[in-house]
C-alpha cells in the first residue's frame, strides 16, 4: 500500500496539482492521507475538496477547516487567517461545507493515527517541541502517527526512558518504519513555513516501511494572482513565495 500524505493544502490549487503530478511520477498510489487544514488562506477551497475527492482518500479537519464551517469562531486567529477565514466562508458551496463538516477529528489507518495539531488538542495544539511531543506520544495507541498544522517536515522519534527527539526532515530524506514510535509531520503542500517555498508532501510505502519526504516546486505565482483576484489579505499572499 502507497499512500501520498498531505498537510496544510490550505485550498492552494496549484500547488496540490504540482504534489499529485509529483507523487505520480514516482509511482501508483493507492490513497491520499490528507492532516486536515484543507481550506484557509487560499483562494480555491471548493476545487482542492473536489480534486481530493477525486481519490480513494483518508482525511480529518484542522482549526481552519472547522473555522470555515463556524464550527469553532476566529477569534484566536491572528488579524489575517480571521480574514482569510471570513473570505472562505462566504465563498464555499454547499457541498464543499457538507464534506468539511462531515471529517472527524481522527483517523485510524493501518498501525497509524492521523490527527491535525496533536492528540492532546487535535484541533489547536502544535507539535513543536519535544514536550507536547511526549505527551503526544502518551495518547498514541498506534506505533506511528501523522501531524500536520506547523507546516513543517518533521520527525519525533520516541526514546526509552527520555524525552522524545524531535528533526526537521531535509527535502528528500526517506524515514524508515521500525519498531520505535515516531511522530510524521509531511510539512504543508500548500503554504510552506521553513523557508523553502516549495510545497512539501510525502509518500508512505507500507511494503517498503518507508515515509519519504519530497519537495516540488509550483507556480507560486499564479496561486498569488488568484488571491489577489480574491482580494485575500496582502500578507498572505507575499508569504507564499517567502515559504515562511
Ligand atoms: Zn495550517
């Protein structure tokens, strides 16, 4: 089983098209396993929910998702997500509202739980430091899990009798599946914020026991102009081709 894992697409058409075009051309998949965050700050929320459900796919909701079905308010989102969550809103078919609204919090695939921010808070917490990271891992009932939400590539490997160890993943670098648990972060293919611009996904291969991180550049500018088209906050949209 192959699966392309996706994070943080963040309704960012074009570069979800350069990541499936990406995965392809390293071979068939079976399923895409998508960490929540579909929609917000990008400006084609209903075509990245119909071109995902164009596959065989496992997904869960993020803050964002849940913010654009008012299932939770903005008001802890800063000035620009608020405003990118308002624009969202108002621009959603229903359809696209139904399937938002129908994602669970997680996911149990295989020995793995998918979640969007941690177990702890699956919505809102970050799994950016070793501390959330071992709580994280308390709550974990499978060998691995998938969090998105930071937009960064990482990997927690969990250590015997210390705290866990938490890496960024290099563009390219491939993690092999062994008995340790770890925590999988694929990054964000839709609004990258480690400095790189490009959008970040990964593919797991379970006869393989492999997750493989990959980059791919797209055309940053062109999801620029469709904000701009959208009138979507000028911050959000400088960001993109800064990845950060
Ligand atoms: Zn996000």
């Amino acid at each position: 089983m192959r699966a392309v894992v996706l994070a943080d697409v963040h309704a960012n058409l074009i570069s979800l098209d350069a990541v499936l075009a990406d995965a392809r051309s390293h071979g068939e998949f079976d399923e895409l396993w998508i960490l929540g965050d579909i929609v917000g700050y990008g400006p084609r929320p209903n075509e990245c929910v119909s071109r995902l459900k164009e596959f065989r796919h496992r997904a869960l909701a993020g803050n964002h998702d849940r913010a654009a079905t008012g299932v939770i308010t903005t008001k802890e989102f800063n000035p620009h997500a608020a405003a990118a969550a308002a624009w969202t809103a108002d621009n959603l078919l229903p359809e696209t509202v139904d399937y938002l609204a129908a994602l669970p919090d997680t996911v149990q695939a295989e020995d793995f739980t998918l979640v969007h921010g941690s177990l702890r808070d699956p919505i809102w917490e970050y799994v950016f430091t070793v501390e959330v990271a071992a709580a994280h891992l308390e709550l974990q009932t499978t060998t691995y899990s998938m969090v998105g939400h930071t937009h960064i590539p990482t990997v927690v490997e969990e250590q015997k009798a210390d705290l866990p160890t938490l890496r960024r993943l290099s563009a390219g670098e491939r993690v092999r599946l062994k008995a340790a648990r770890l925590i999988l972060n694929p990054g964000s293919s839709g609004q990258s914020r480690d400095g790189d611009p490009r959008a970040s996904y990964a593919i797991l291969d379970l006869q393989a026991r492999t997750f493989t991180h990959h980059r791919v550049e797209y055309d940053v500018g062109k999801t620029q102009q469709q904000m701009r088209e959208a009138d979507l906050p000028r911050y959000l949209i400088d960001r993109l081709a800064l990845g950060r």
